[in-house]
C-alpha cells in the first residue's frame, strides 16, 4: 500500500493509493459509447492518458456520469501479423471523473480487427 499526497490539493492529508494494477502511459485514440441511456446510446471521442489491466483513464470530450456503462474503441498500436490495424474494446464503468479526465473500470475486454483507415493502402499477399 503506497500514501501519496494528491497532486495539485493543497490539503496536507495522505490518501490512500487504491490503484491494485500498474498504470503505463497509453495515448490512443477511442470512440466511446455510453450504454444505459433509455434513449438509446450516446458517443463522443477522446484519448487515452493511461491504462492498466484493471482500468483505463482517458480525456472525454464530453462530462460522463460516475457509475454510467460505458464501451470504449481504443485504436491499438500494434498491428497483427505488422499491417491489420487492431483495436480493444472494452466494456466497463465510470469509476472517477477530474475535470475531462474520465477512469474506467474493466469489467470485459477483446482484442478485434479495426478495419483499414480511408488513407491506408491494402497489403495484397
């Protein structure tokens, strides 16, 4: 267990560091969709600041909801066999919110094609 003092407060009180998994910095591109709303979902982009193999944190260009269920498309940087671009979805919950910062629990996670980009040239074999 790690007591830090949160960045940027002013308080003098530690907080306890409730994180279970390593943090590695990831910035990718993702669409989000919130999936509980009666009116049928509602998407925005972002990117991500952050992930581990419990969570990620990521930049919303909307406010979303702590509790809300979400599923975010997150471009991968890797490719599968060097030229099929991929992507992790991930389906989880808003955990915490600071400012356009929005962490997200796992609950499920999958690794699928992403299909080519408009700019990409198709690699024939």
């Amino acid at each position: 267990m790690r007591i830090e003092k949160p960045s940027g407060s002013q308080s003098t009180y530690p907080r306890q560091e409730r994180r279970h998994a390593i943090r590695f910095p990831l910035k990718s591109p993702l669409r989000w969709t919130l999936l509980d709303r009666k009116s049928g979902p509602l998407t925005g982009s972002g990117e991500t600041t952050n992930a581990s193999s419990n969570g990620f944190a990521f930049r919303s260009d909307l406010a979303l909801p702590v509790g809300s269920h979400l599923q975010l498309d997150v471009e991968w940087p890797a490719e599968l066999d060097g030229h099929v671009p991929m992507k992790l979805v991930v389906v989880g919950r808003v955990v915490r919110v600071d400012g356009c910062i929005v962490c997200v629990s796992i609950e499920k996670r999958e690794f699928r094609t992403a299909g080519r980009k408009a700019n990409q040239p198709r690699h024939e074999s």
